[in-house]
C-alpha cells in the first residue's frame, strides 16, 4: 500500500512541474494549491531535497524546484524514494542476500512476476505523463 506521504510526494513534483518558472517555487503556495498542511510538506521535502528528486533554497526568493525536466522523473523513483523498496518479498528486494530456499520455492516465480509488474507499471509512467501542459 502506498502511504499518504508516497501520494502526497507524487502531487508535489506535479505541482513543481506545472508551476516550474525557473524559479523557486515557496512550500506554502504549494501547500495551499495541494490542500496539505504546510508541516507535513516540510518532513516530505526534506526527504525529496535529501533524495536528489528537488533543490531548495531558504530565504528570501526561496522555495523548491526541480532538479531535472518533468520527463526524467519516473514515479517508481519517487515512490521508492518516500516509501522505500517496491519489492513484495524481502528476498526480491535490492541488495537481500539470496534467500536459502531459493531454488525449491514454488512461489518465487510468481512473486518475482508480480515484482516485475510492479516495477515496470511505476517506472514506465514519468512525473511529465500527469502535466496539464
């Protein structure tokens, strides 16, 4: 299941996107735009500014953009970036030590066919493919 915080991440790269000017675009327009309050926003962008997904710049003129074009972004990265590994198994998520069981596990087929359906469904839609441009 995808948290509110996944959800919520995936409207704000929209917003950046749709309102991308070249500038900074400040937290609290977006929070009023999305109708997400404004202190949840910040522990959201803290982990996107830390995940590379957006830049942020405080002060004056400060605010959040995007660090690559919308068509760069594919959901699966945001997704994973705020809700961790897509994996529906521990043993197929990145980086797990092969599972012991492994080559007489009746299920890992079909779990290793859901992983991919998975992936390839969030990584095959790009942040661009929800622009109202």
């Amino acid at each position: 299941m995808i948290s509110t915080k996944g959800r919520y991440a995936i409207r704000v790269m929209i917003d950046l996107a749709e309102h991308d000017n070249g500038t900074f675009i400040p937290l609290r327009d977006i929070a009023e735009r999305q109708v997400i309050s404004k202190k949840y926003l910040e522990i959201i962008m803290k982990d996107m500014v830390a995940g590379g997904l957006v830049v942020g710049a405080s002060g004056k003129g400060g605010g959040y953009r995007l660090c690559r074009k919308p068509e760069e972004y594919p959901i699966g990265e945001i997704i994973e970036l705020m809700e961790g590994s897509l994996a529906t198994v521990a043993c197929l998520a990145y980086g797990a030590p092969e599972c012991p069981r492994a080559g007489e596990c009746r299920t890992l087929p079909l779990w290793a066919e859901y992983d991919k359906l998975t992936h390839d469904f969030f990584y095959g839609k790009k942040l661009s493919d929800f622009l109202n441009r």
